[in-house]
C-alpha cells in the first residue's frame, strides 16, 4: 500500500487544538475561529451567522464545530445558511476538523467555524 503525504497547496488545514485555542496554517488562534478560502479570523459564536452567510460565494458547506459536545444549530443560524444555499454541518469540534482537513484536501470548497474545546 502507497501513503502519499498530504498537499494542502495554498489552503490552510487545522494542524492542531487544544483548550482553547486553534492552530491553523500555522497560526495560533485563541477563541472561537472562522477559517475558508478567504482566511482565518476570530468569531463571535452560534449567534453570529453573518460571517458565515458571507462566505455564501466561495463555499458549498461549512462545518460547525459544537465544542466538545455536538449540539443542536440554532434555527435562525442554520435557516439563514439554508437561505444563501450554503450547506452546513453541525459536529463536535474535533470531528469537524478532521471532517474539513479530509475535504480540503480533496480540493473541495469547504469552511470551519469552530468553537473551542
């Protein structure tokens, strides 16, 4: 069996968490964090749905990361998402990660908010 590494080229995976904080192409973000084609920055948490709804253009689903539980999204966030035509997918923070790092590197247009574990 071939292992090829995997190639990220410009994208930027999650390469690590912990209580707390994220790493992130090579960044380490304390808080909540908001990463896709665009860039990483901080986030305001379940309630903050536009930053995610701007993100409508560049990505068909974005992965929400619950913390260490997987929760429920609220309606409105997940109705506003649902209303701009993005996917989404709601998972505990560890998961989502794995979920995004998978996807982005297949190339596909893919997001993560994430809350801290």
């Amino acid at each position: 069996m071939r292992i090829d590494e995997v190639q990220f080229n410009d994208a930027r995976p999650v390469e690590g968490y912990g209580p707390g904080f994220f790493r992130i192409g090579g960044e380490v973000i304390h808080g909540a964090v908001l990463t896709g084609p665009s860039g990483t920055t901080g986030w305001s948490g379940l309630e903050d749905a536009a930053p995610l709804v701007a993100l409508a253009a560049e990505v068909d689903v974005i992965f929400v990361g619950t913390g260490t539980e997987i929760a429920h999204l609220p309606q409105p966030l997940r109705a506003a998402l649902e209303a701009a035509g993005v996917g989404v997918e709601a998972m505990n923070t560890p998961a989502a990660c794995r979920t995004y790092n998978v996807l982005l590197s297949e190339g596909r247009r893919v997001a993560l908010a994430l809350l801290p574990v």
